[in-house]
C-alpha cells in the first residue's frame, strides 16, 4: 500500500551526552524567532490541501456519534462507522504498540477536522493492532473553568447538549483542567491511576492547530511520571484520505528537563514537513546529535 508517510529519522533514545542535547533546546527557541513572515504565509498556502472535506461523510459521522450517545455506546463500532464513511486510514508503524498491557497515545492536536474526527481516525487505527484497547481507552480532555460570564440562550442550549454528551460517555473521557490555575493535585492523581490501568489519549499542544505547533509546558514531564509507554502518534488528513502513523515508545533521556522537547520531536518526526514548520530546524540539529554520538 503506498503512502505519503514522511522520512523517518532515528528514533529517539537516552541522551548520551547531555551538552549536545541541550543544545537542541536552544535551538528550539532560535528557530522559532527566526520564522519569517514570508514563510508563515507559505506555509498557510502548503496547509490548505490538509483541511477535511466531505461534509456529507461529516454531518453522517454526527448523525451516528448522537446515536451511539443516545442508544448505545461503543468507541469500536465508531471507529468501524468512521472508516465506512470516510475510507479505510492509511496506517504505518502500529506494530510498534505494545502488544499488551496499557499505554499512552500522545498525538498532534489536529484541526483539520473536529476533534471527535481526529479521535475516531486514531481509534480505527489503533483497532489494527490492539482491538481490545479501543473501547477501554480514555482520553484526556482538557476542560476550561467556567468564566461566568452571561451567555445567550442558543449558546447555553449548545453547552448543556455538549456537557450531555460528554457525560454519557464519561467512562472514556477523562477531564483534566489543564488549561486553568485551579488544577487539582488528585485530578492529576487521577489521570496517573486511570493511565496505569488501562491505554489513554492525550493531545500534548492543548490547543488544536493544523501544524503541530508547541508542547504545553510540564506535558512532557507529566508524561514521563506516568510509568507507562507512551507512544508517539501523528494523525493528519490530505486530500480525501485520513493517514495515522505510530512509533515506538519513548525513550526517556536522563535529564527530564528534555521530557517536553522528546514528546514534541516524538510527533514531528512522524508528520508531513508541511504540518511541522516550527520543528524542522530542531529535528535536524537532534538527529545531527544523533548522529555524531553514532560515529
């Protein structure tokens, strides 16, 4: 099967030399100062083609997520629905998910379609492998404090449908507020219980994006205290096909300042250069670091 996978680079591995990695943090900063506006603009131009279409396959993928919300719930026959509506998802690397046990996708917060199209596509794919963890996992949603503020009554109708259904399907959501001051300590307990338990889902940006822009700060080091395998997954759509690529757990390097730059070189590697404008300077100073440890 023919895909449009992106060169795969060496693997991420324990940092042998601490100096030579951390040098790769630096870079992370300069090369995003050196973005130009001449290559934002060209980079809006490449994205475009990345954009999901099919409002007919979309609006019948609601009309079926309404109904399995209502009638009967089940994240599997979802996954089956989605491929039936928009194609089979093009899959590489799924025989690097462990074979057993739980585990954690970290994937790109994709916005080039809805949230729950980018979930379904990694679900259909990860059925490939791992059948067993589809309707046992849990994905971390972020949820924001309510602000108080006065809303009109189509906008109350929408919130109250939208935490109704979030509701129904609360054995598969876990809802951590990381996006505001009032964190609890044992939400993130939680979350730790719940991953070494059975296989979760997590977006390490926060905020949706169609280039993988950067990893909230202490997500990575979050990650790394799980004690599971966290495996990197990147999920785009281009040109009427939805392509899903996984890869080998992370390594951890031995300085865990690095966590947050692992997680976010993790995904880069695996997307079109397209979506990773802001990563492509890094990954080519971590995998010459690589390569001169090698030699």
């Amino acid at each position: 099967m023919q895909t449009m996978h992106p060169m795969k680079t060496l693997p991420l591995s324990p940092v042998a030399s601490e100096p030579t990695a951390t040098s790769a943090v630096v870079a992370t900063a300069t090369t995003t100062a050196q973005t130009t506006a001449a290559s934002r603009t060209a980079s809006a131009r490449s994205v475009s083609a990345y954009v999901s279409g099919s409002k007919l396959a979309k609006t019948a993928f609601i009309v079926s997520l309404l109904f399995a919300t209502v009638f009967h719930r089940s994240v599997s026959a979802l996954a089956s629905v989605f491929e039936a509506l928009f194609g089979a998802v093009d899959v590489g690397g799924e025989e690097l998910i462990p074979k057993t046990g739980p585990f954690t996708l970290a994937v790109n917060h994709f916005h080039g379609a809805w949230t729950p199209f980018v979930t379904a596509a990694v679900l259909a794919a990860l059925k490939r492998q791992r059948p067993d963890a589809v309707d046992d996992l849990a994905m971390v949603l972020g949820q924001r404090a309510d602000s108080g503020k006065k809303r009109f009554f189509v906008a109350r109708g929408i919130r109250a449908m939208v935490q109704g259904v979030l509701r129904r399907w609360e054995r598969n959501l876990l809802r951590i507020p990381l996006g505001n001051s009032n964190v609890e300590i044992n939400t993130l307990r939680t979350w730790r219980r719940v991953a070494q338990e059975r296989p979760t889902l997590v977006f390490p940006e926060g905020l949706a994006s169609i280039t993988f822009e950067k990893v909230r700060p202490g997500a990575g080091q979050f990650l790394r205290a799980l004690n599971v395998p966290i495996v990197p997954c990147a999920v785009w759509y281009h040109r009427g096909r939805w392509h899903v690529e996984f890869d080998a757990p992370i390594l951890w390097a031995t300085n865990p300042e690095l966590s947050d730059l692992q997680v976010g070189l993790a995904i880069a590697q695996l997307l079109p250069a397209d979506l990773t404008p802001h990563w492509r300077g890094v990954l080519e100073r971590w995998n010459h670091a690589h390569d001169a440890l090698a030699e």
